[in-house]
C-alpha cells in the first residue's frame, strides 16, 4: 500500500514534467566547462546525488560549499536545486554565479520564483505549479518533490549514458575507491 503511494504520486508529478527538459538539461551540461551544483536540506541531498552520478559519467562537477571548489568563471554550469526557488541560503549563491558569467539552472517546483527569474534553464518539476505537491499522508514534508527530483535527475544520467554509450565498467572505474 505504501509503496504503491509513493510510486503513484512520483508517477503522476514525473508525467506532469515537460518530458523536453531532460534533453534541456543534457545540453546545459555537456556544453558546461564545468558543472557546479547545490541545494540546501533534503535537496541539498539529492543534488549531491547528482553531482556523483555525472561525475561518474566523466563530466567535471564541483559541489558547491566544499573546501576544493574551485571559482566559478563564464562557461560553467551553476545547478540549484531548490523547491521554492527561493531558499534564502542559496539566492547569494545563484546571484554571484550568475555575476560571474556562468549559465544558471534551476530545478523547482515552480516555474516562477526569485532564482527563476535569474536563471537561463528552469525545469519545474510536475507542472509548475506548487499545487501539484500539496500535502500527501504518507509523504511528508517534501517528499514528493525530493523523491520526483531524484528520479528526474535520474532519467538524465539514463540518457547520458545511452547517448554516450557508456558502460557499467566505465562508470565504476571513476567511483571513488577511497571509501
């Protein structure tokens, strides 16, 4: 039963999301010198998420905030993942990115807010708008938007690792073996 809630709601909110931007995104990074992201909370999670998996797809990807990130310059990706699109920790952040000359994504779950209006790529996830992530029993605080992102994000690595042809093999060699 719970399961079958989880999937139904990532489901429905996955089938609301303009399948384009999957492909949107791919561009934004393999165009990127370098691909920095964030998100604060939960989302800050599910961007660390991302960032790994394209790390292990060869791309050259910096979280933000951690002691050996580089400066950010014109030609690198800056992605925010933020729900509100207004988290007042990361809104500095998106502005000196953007100061700076590089390309803002914003992945939310509203297609306007403040980081939107600042940004080149917003990819609302569900249907832009905050209602399709009302209040679920079951999935609290969050959580259909957290859960979607991964997902979303997810599909992404899917298609760079089809359209690139990479391999299990490949990927595991750039895992981290220090662990």
């Amino acid at each position: 039963m719970h399961q079958d809630l989880i999937l139904n709601k990532i489901s429905s909110v996955l089938q609301a999301t303009d399948e384009g931007l999957v492909d949107k995104i791919v561009d934004a990074v393999d165009n990127a010198n370098r691909i920095f992201i964030t998100g604060a909370g939960r989302s800050g999670l599910v961007s660390r998420f991302f960032a790994m998996r394209l790390m292990h797809s060869g791309y050259k990807v910096y979280m933000v905030g951690e002691i050996v990130t580089p400066s950010i310059q014109a030609g690198d990706l800056f992605l925010v993942i933020s729900g509100s699109g207004g988290t007042e920790t990361l809104m500095p952040l998106v502005k000196k990115a953007k100061s700076q000359g590089a390309k803002v994504a914003v992945i939310s779950m509203k297609s306007k807010s403040p980081m939107a209006e600042l940004a080149d790529l917003v990819c609302a996830i569900g249907s832009g708008n905050e209602q399709s992530f009302g209040v679920v029993k079951g999935m609290p605080m969050g959580t259909v938007f957290e859960l979607s992102t991964l997902v979303f994000l997810e599909s992404i690595v899917s298609k760079i690792v089809h359209d690139k042809g990479l391999t299990e093999e490949g990927m595991r060699a750039l895992h981290a073996n220090l662990e």
